[in-house]
C-alpha cells in the first residue's frame, strides 16, 4: 500500500488538471485510472480511460478541465478496514486503484493491484499491414524494413504487439511483402509477445487494404486493421468497444492534424474583403491508419487487385452504410519521414514504457 504523500501524485488528479494530463498519467501508472482529489487531499471522486473517451464524445478537449467528467462515487475503503478489506475489493470489484480515506473522508494511502490493469483477452483479430517499402526514410530502410527500425530501442513492431497484447488481443495477422523474411523471423509464431501471429506475402503490391481479401476466411467478426509504422498511445479495445456501440460498419481511428498558415488569410466576398486572419491554424481530423471494419465489408474488396482503404470508404458511402470517426486524442505518429523516425525515439522513453 502507497501511504507517503509524494508517492500519490502518478495516480491523482485533481478538478482542474486538463484531460492531457490524466492521460498522461494513467499511460504512466498502467493502472487504467486516477484517484480526483482537492488541495487537501478530500476524495472527490476516480476517473478512468473509459470516462475520459466519454468526455471526449461529450465534446471536451484535450486541454478542457476534467472537472465533472469523473465519478463521484468511487469505490473507497476506511483505513481501519484495510487489513481484511482491500485486496478482497481490489478482486471482486476489478479495479486496479483502492483509495483509503480517513474518517473525514481524506486520501491517507492507495492500495493498488499487484499488476498493471490487464485488460480481458479478446477473439477479435488484428490485422497488421507491414509490407511497405519505406522509401521516405531512405537509407534506413535499404536493408531493414520499416516497422523492424528500432525505436527507444526495439522494433516500432514489437511495441505495437506489446501494446495489443496489453489490451487484449492475442490473434495477429501480418501482411508482409518488402523484405517479408525478416518479419516472419522476428515475430514466429507469436508466442514470444503472448500472441497468435500468422502471415500473408503480398506477391504484387495491393494497397493499403487489398492484401486483407486473402485472409478473409479467418476474420468472422468485427476486426482491426492498422498501419505497422504507427506510435500511438491509443487503447485499442477503446476503438473496437465504440465500434460495437455505434453499430458501425466502419470505424477510422482519427488523428488531429494541425496547419499553421504562415501568411495573413484574406477571406472575401466578391471583390470585398470582409475578414483579414493573421497566421491562422487551422485544425483537422485525419485518417490515423487504424481501423475497425465489419466482416462483411470484405465482399466489398476485389481478389488480387490494388485497393486502398479510401476506396473502400467510397464503397460504403455510396450504399449508404454507417462509418463512425473515433477521436485518437492520445499521441499519434506516423513514422514516415526521417524527422518522424528521431522524434518517435525522441518520445519514446517518456510515454511509452510499458
């Protein structure tokens, strides 16, 4: 049990610290939630990743306030009670974070579970697109591929299994192609990272989702598919949860894009200006190279023909089926030019230690 004071402040939080910052520090506790305080330590409530998503949908921010985003009434335990209490509570319950409070209801200690919050293992597949050539990066994929390049000094691809494995996927799919032995060696049949790992070679180039017609007989029910160069903080169950709750066909995962315009924006009407926006930025929401699609969308996929996933987006609109947009608020990057390979190792050991 943590009962010194300087030890709570990775698994706190209070009111008025942004969603950032609770995000940040449940990727740092691998608890899969806060303890909300006040300045005098009074339990005010708990919140985890689940709420925070919640937040999200309801309209907040990444810098918004957490403030009543959070539950009011969390599960709590009096510290005369801790001894035959709080690992009976920890078990029953499932939660990861057991605050102990006094009399006057005062956090004095944290009982946390033995291990970091593990997520419940589920049968849904993952697709895994690696067989990119990686030619922006040049010379550091001449012999190498891509998602094999080490960052914070392992693959981008064994981060990316750990993470699935984490929250709780176990069976794996990799459509290779460029340099596809050295993959298959490293990943074998998956039992070294807890997972199921099979394969699919590419003998032609068949786009961003062509290669997944191929192995269509293994996928039965809802899955992901995803980029191999991607570093991101995202809970992927969190994906294929919203997924299943907005009765999607097709869900993008969606990273926020920002432009900063490095001239004043005249905006007109005719001839007449009616605004003048001095180096705005302007923001968007784009495609974050992770997806959720339903089984039946692989009719929709030609055999051994190229087809990227904008494709298939068109194919789905035009018969008027439902795509859904999930917002990846957590960090996101695409590893595709030299500048994102130094800034990934740059980030790595800070957020993603698991």
């Amino acid at each position: 049990m943590i009962r010194n004071k300087e030890d709570f402040s990775k698994y706190t939080a209070s009111p008025n610290d942004s969603i950032k910052t609770c995000m940040a520090r449940i990727e740092q506790n691998k608890k899969g939630g806060l303890i909300i305080i006040d300045e005098n330590y009074l339990l005010l409530g708990s919140i985890s990743d689940g709420d925070i998503r919640r937040a999200f949908l309801a309209g907040k921010g990444i810098d918004d306030a957490i403030n009543l985003s959070y539950n009011t009434s969390p599960i709590k335990c009096l510290d005369h009670e801790t001894d035959a209490l709080t690992f009976e509570i920890l078990i029953e319950k499932k939660i990861t974070l057991l605050p102990i409070v006094d009399s006057c209801n005062v956090l004095i200690g944290i009982q946390t579970s033995e291990k970091g919050h593990r997520f419940e293992a589920v049968s849904n597949f993952v697709v895994i697109m690696v067989g990119g050539e990686g030619l922006r990066l040049g010379e550091l994929t001449r012999s190498t591929p891509k998602t094999l390049l080490k960052v914070g000094g392992k693959p981008i691809l064994q981060t990316i299994l750990e993470r699935l494995e984490y929250f709780g996927f176990r069976n794996i799919i990799l459509c290779t192609g460029h340099l596809s032995e050295a993959i298959e060696e490293f990943c074998g049949d998956g039992s070294n990272f807890g997972l199921n790992i099979s394969f699919y070679k590419e003998k032609n180039k068949l786009g961003t989702v062509g290669a997944v017609k191929n192995v269509e007989n293994q996928l039965k029910e809802p899955f992901l598919v995803m980029n191999g160069d991607l570093l991101t903080g995202l809970n992927y169950k969190n994906i294929l949860d919203f997924h299943k709750n907005n009765n999607s066909v097709m869900t993008i995962g969606c990273s926020n894009y920002t432009s900063k315009v490095p001239y004043g924006v005249i905006e007109t009407e005719g001839v007449r200006v009616k605004r003048v926006l001095e180096k705005p930025t302007y923001s968007y929401r784009v495609s974050g190279g992770i997806y959720v699609l339903n089984h039946q969308l692989l009719d929709l996929i030609p055999y051994d023909r190229y087809f990227d996933i904008t494709d298939l987006m068109e194919e789905i609109i035009a018969q008027e089926k439902v795509i859904t947009a999930f917002p990846i608020e957590e960090y996101w990057l695409d590893i595709g030019m030299p500048n994102d390979f130094l800034k990934a190792n740059e980030d790595y050991n800070q957020l993603f230690k698991l």
